[in-house]
C-alpha cells in the first residue's frame, strides 16, 4: 500500500538495486482491510498521481481496483491492473480492466480452485484483451489459515496465461490478529523456491524495509534487507525450472 510518496519512490530504487528490472506494486486504496480503523491508502487520485510520477521513471506499475469506475483511472498510471482475490468473480469489475487495455493480474480467490479462475480469465479475454496473469496467493484451510496446493500452479499453467505466485499472502494468517491480519513471513523463501521450482511465470512479494512499522500486510511482509539473496536463489532455480 502507498505509505508517502516518498516511501514508495525510496522502495522501488532499493528494489531496483538488487533485483534489477520488475514490476512496483503499490495500492491507492485497501478497501477489504479487517478493521475499519486500519490505514487504506491516499484514495484514488492522489494515488494515481503518486504512481504515474514513479512510472515517469521506468517504472512499470500494477495496482489493484475495486470498483469498475476505477478502471480507466487506475489505468492513466498502470501498466497492469489488478483485480483482487476477495474480487476475482466480479465480471463488471473483469470486463471494466479488461476493456483498458491494461494487462490485467487476477488474484485467484482463497476460495476458488484453481481450474474455476479459467472462467474469470475468460470474462477479461471476452473483451479482446487477452493479456491476462493469473496469481496464487493460498487456499483457505479452515478458519484464519491459508495452504498453498502446488498441483494449481501447474494446472493454472495449463490454460495458457502466465501464473504468477504470491509468496506473501501465502503466508497470511486472515483476521489472526483480531484487528488485522497476521502471517508468517519466515516461511516466504520456503514457498517461494518451492513455486519457482514448480514452473511459474514470475513471484509477487510485498517488501518493506520495516515490516514491524508497515501500514498494511507488516506480518507477512518481506524484509527488504532479505530480498537480495532470496532474489539470487530464485533466478537460480527458474534457470533450473522446467
């Protein structure tokens, strides 16, 4: 989520330093946050405008919508839109990114399998964009847990977009702070090399400097002094990976 300004532009060049060239993802607005007490964001203008001036500096960027007025908006300073998980069945919302132009990154919800998120990639290709990715981010597993069932990511693959795999909100523990949600973020490195040896497209990590201090996503959240290693290894095992 956009913190300031100034903490995104100071993310994407610490980023950028060990992991070269990727894709900043950054919120305007958390509209599914547990509390609502909890920081959502800048809103959707002054995100926008905070994205396009990290765009302006060869930046590609994704961020997510809720709303399918939010579309064309959001897609001023993106380069993909995203439509979240508790989302991924909205088909005004599909059709609304779908119909940008946009790339579109759909997060598989906890609650749908794997061959189901077909039929939401379908809702955006109905449009004639076809340029659609489709993200892991765990199962639900009872109440406040998340698994992560490997065979989706091969079965994900078999409909033709790129997969990606959500190593952090993997790890989620959904409402397991009462407030917030929690998470286990010593686990990030274990799913994610597990994924990448499984054939995916590309890993989504939320990174933070000081997850203890983060405004959003703080206990499953990579630590960014830990990326660059983790970084390493991955590139090693997608060499590897069939």
């Amino acid at each position: 989520m956009i913190e300031s300004e100034e903490h995104v532009h100071f993310l994407a060049a610490e980023i950028r330093k060990v992991a070269g060239e990727f894709i900043f993802k950054a919120s305007f607005d958390k509209a599914n946050r547990s509390s609502l007490t909890s920081y959502r964001g800048p809103g959707l203008q002054e995100g926008v405008r905070i994205l396009a001036g990290l765009r302006r500096e060869g930046y590609p960027i994704l961020t997510d919508i809720h709303e399918p007025s939010q579309a064309e908006v959001a897609a001023e300073a993106a380069d993909i839109l995203q439509v979240p998980a508790f989302l991924c069945r909205q088909t005004d919302l599909l059709v609304a990114a779908g119909r940008t132009g946009r790339a579109v990154n759909i997060k598989k919800g906890q609650f749908v399998s794997p061959r189901d998120i077909r039929n939401a990639a379908e809702k955006v290709a109905s449009t004639g964009n076809n340029n659609v990715l489709l993200t892991e981010r765990g199962s639900s597993f009872g109440y406040n847990n998340l698994v992560v069932d490997m065979r989706g990511l091969a079965i994900m693959r078999e409909f033709g977009w790129p997969v990606i795999f959500d190593a952090t909100h993997s790890v989620q523990i959904p409402g397991g702070l009462g407030h917030a949600s929690g998470g286990e973020a010593r686990f990030i490195p274990t799913l994610a090399r597990a994924a990448v040896a499984a054939g995916v497209d590309g890993v989504f990590m939320e990174v933070h400097e000081a997850p203890d201090c983060a405004l959003s996503d703080g206990p499953n959240a990579l630590r960014l002094d830990l990326l660059g290693d983790l970084w390493k290894t991955l590139q090693a095992l997608h060499r590897l990976a069939p």
